[in-house]
C-alpha cells in the first residue's frame, strides 16, 4: 500500500484535519424546530445547502410556488451548490411556474444549465399557490413554511418530520409534469 492509499500525504496531513472538520460540521448543526421571518428562513435555506456540499446529501428536493423570495440567486447559495454538485447527486425542484426563478435568480439558472444532468425540474400548473409545498428535503433534515405570507414553519432532522414532507412531496410530484428546461432549442 502506498502512502497515499491508507491516507497520508506527503505534506504531513494524515487525515486529522478531515476528521476535525466532520466535527466541526456536526456542531455546527441546522435548526430544528420552528423559524420565523423571511430573512431567518433565507438563511436556513443558505445554512442547509451550505451543509448538503459539506456532508454530501445525496438527494435534494426542494419545492415552492414561484420560489420569488427564496435566496436562490445568491452568489454564496450558488457556491454551496457548485461544491455540492458531483456524479450521483440528484437535485428536485417542484414549482407551479419558473418565471420568478428565470427574472431573479440567474446564478441558479447558469448553475442548474450546467447540472442539468443531475438537477430535475417539474412543475404543478394545476396546484393552488398556497396548498404547494413550501420545503426542503433530504434524507436527513427537512424544512417546511406553513405560513408564506409571514414565512413561518418547522424544521429538523426528526425521522417523522422527514417522512411527513417527504409524503406530502411525493404526492405533488405525482401531480407534476417536466418544465424548465435547462435550454430552449428553436428552429
């Protein structure tokens, strides 16, 4: 076995920087319970996908009528997703319509036409906006706003909390149809 192999690379690392950053993530944990305000829910959303890149989540689904005043255009959002971004990874988003996305948010729209291969957009044109989902999943913290209008909700790692977005999701994307392609081709 070679150095490298088992770990140890030529400058003295010996893989004890890896294992204080895993700690440091896990203290560093998402909230849990409940939130209040636009600017504290934008920033879980900022803290969440910060975390995803730095744990590896596999799977991301996230889900919002419009997502207008998501902070999705954010250069440090889009950072968090470029450095999440890797083969295997699958990203879902579920929207009634993308036009607030394409007007506000262009650094996820570069971001997303560059991942295409790994992000999935659908979209409920027949969902009320305010009975669609307002949420973050991942197999191991989810987000829900209960309230759009003041932005309140729940959030947490809770295995329940996780199956009752996870459910409520699924059943939307049943609903929905492929929309927001990550080109448009034309004659």
């Amino acid at each position: 076995m070679t150095m490298k192999q088992i770990g140890i690379t030529d400058d003295g690392d010996d893989g004890l920087a890896d294992v204080a950053a895993a700690r440091g993530s896990a203290a560093s944990s998402l909230p849990s319970g409940r939130f209040s305000g636009r600017s504290e829910f934008a920033q879980i959303v900022r803290d969440a996908l910060a975390r995803a890149a730095r744990e590896g989540w596999h799977e991301i689904i996230i889900s919002d009528a419009s997502f207008e005043d998501w902070p999705l255009g954010e250069r440090a959002l889009a950072e968090s997703l470029q450095a999440w971004s890797k083969a295997g990874r699958k990203f879902t988003m579920l929207a009634r319509h993308y036009d607030e996305v394409s007007r506000r948010h262009a650094r996820f729209v570069s971001w997303r036409r560059t991942w295409s291969h790994l992000v999935e957009c659908r979209r409920c044109v027949v969902a009320d906006p305010l009975e669609l989902p307002s949420a973050i999943w991942s197999p191991v913290w989810a987000l829900r706003r209960l309230d759009l209008e003041r932005s309140t909700g729940t959030c947490g790692s809770e295995p329940e909390r996780r199956l009752q977005i996870r459910e409520a999701l699924g059943e939307w994307l049943r609903k929905s149809t492929p929309g927001f392609p990550a080109s448009t081709l034309g004659l």
